[in-house]
C-alpha cells in the first residue's frame, strides 16, 4: 500500500509541474505576442529602412557624361538599339555643351535623410527625393515641384540619372532661364521625335 502511495503521489507532483510549464510557457508567448508590439510599425522604423536604402546613393556625384536609355520595339524605325543611343548620345553632348554643362560639371549631392541638393548652370538647389532601388525610381520635390526619373547604379562608383526629355526640360527650366532659342531647340528634338528615350546624366563619385 505504502507502494502504491509513493507511485501516486510521483504522478500527481509530475502532473503539477507538467501543468506549471505549460502555464508559463504560453505566459510567455502570449506576452511576446502582443499586438502593439508586433503590427506597429513607428516612425523610428521607418526613418531606419530610409536611410538603409538611401545609403545605397549617399555622397557627391559629379557629371561625367551623357546617359541614353532607349525602349520600344519600334525605336527610330528599327534602329538597333546600340545605334540608336550612340547617334543620341552625341546629339545630346552637342546640346549641353551649348547649355554649358562643361564649363563647370553638375552635382549631385545625396544625403541619408533624404536630403538632396543639384548644383548645375551656374545656380544651385536644394530639395528632397524618394529612392526606391527594387524599380530603380526616384523622385525629386524642388520647390515644391516633383520630378521623376530613373536611377541605375553602376557598381559603386557610377549612378546613371535619366528622365523623359520633357522633364529634363523642366529640371533645366528650375535652374536657369534659357532663353537662346539655339539651345532650346537643341534639347527639344528629343521630346518631339523619341518618345521612347529616357535621357540624363552618367555620373560619378
């Protein structure tokens, strides 16, 4: 009888200790799992990936040549592709040397925060940009005014930045006034004959 005792009174304690650690263990997993915690998603979390992703680009980029990007199955009535942006690329080296871009090279200032600033015909800008590297976009905000392009990275040295002809047009138009008929009929080729033709800036750090 004493036998049969100990053997119950062994089941009970391990039953007791048994039903101690599932207690604490589902404590703690629920109070691991608390929905505040988990689905919020604060400033602080999104100011960090930010600057993650805008450390890809962060520093001082200077001009260093023409960027063509061409697409379409059509392009200059089936031009190969090469062709096509190397006639482009000498066309647009001739409308920024009239504008003037070699006298003194453009850059491009991207900081971590978000930050950013152009210096570029003689004036300088500052302003802000969203940088998505997955879709290789960004867009920029200069007074107030958005303007988007693409940006490819070249390794870690190069970055090529193109937009549509007319919004290059534009971002020229915030810097200067260009006013010599010459030169605006120089850039304006491009937005009337090349839909298809992303045009811009190979720059580097």
């Amino acid at each position: 009888m004493d036998k049969m005792k100990r053997v119950l009174l062994f089941f009970c304690v391990l039953a007791m200790v048994s039903s101690c650690v599932t207690s604490k263990q589902n404590a703690v997993s629920t109070g691991d799992l608390q929905p505040d915690e988990v689905f919020t998603i604060t400033e602080n979390d999104i100011e960090r990936e930010t600057r993650q992703v805008n450390s890809l680009i962060k520093g001082e980029w200077t001009y260093n040549a023409p960027c063509v990007d061409v697409s379409g199955k059509n392009f200059l009535d089936g031009l190969g592709k090469p062709i096509a942006k190397g006639k482009l690329k000498k066309k647009l080296k001739n409308a920024y040397k009239k504008i003037g871009l070699y006298k003194v090279k453009p850059q491009f200032t991207f900081n971590e925060d978000g930050s950013c600033s152009i210096s570029m015909l003689g004036a300088s800008m500052k302003g802000t940009y969203n940088y998505n590297p997955t879709t290789e976009k960004i867009t920029f905000k200069w007074h107030g005014v958005p303007l988007s392009a693409s940006l490819k990275r070249d390794g870690k040295k190069k970055l090529q930045l193109t937009f549509d002809a007319d919004k290059l047009l534009s971002l020229f138009s915030l810097l200067s006034k260009l006013s010599n008929n010459s030169v605006l009929k120089a850039l304006a080729f491009l937005t009337d004959h090349y839909d298809d033709v992303m045009v811009g800036f190979e720059l580097k750090k």
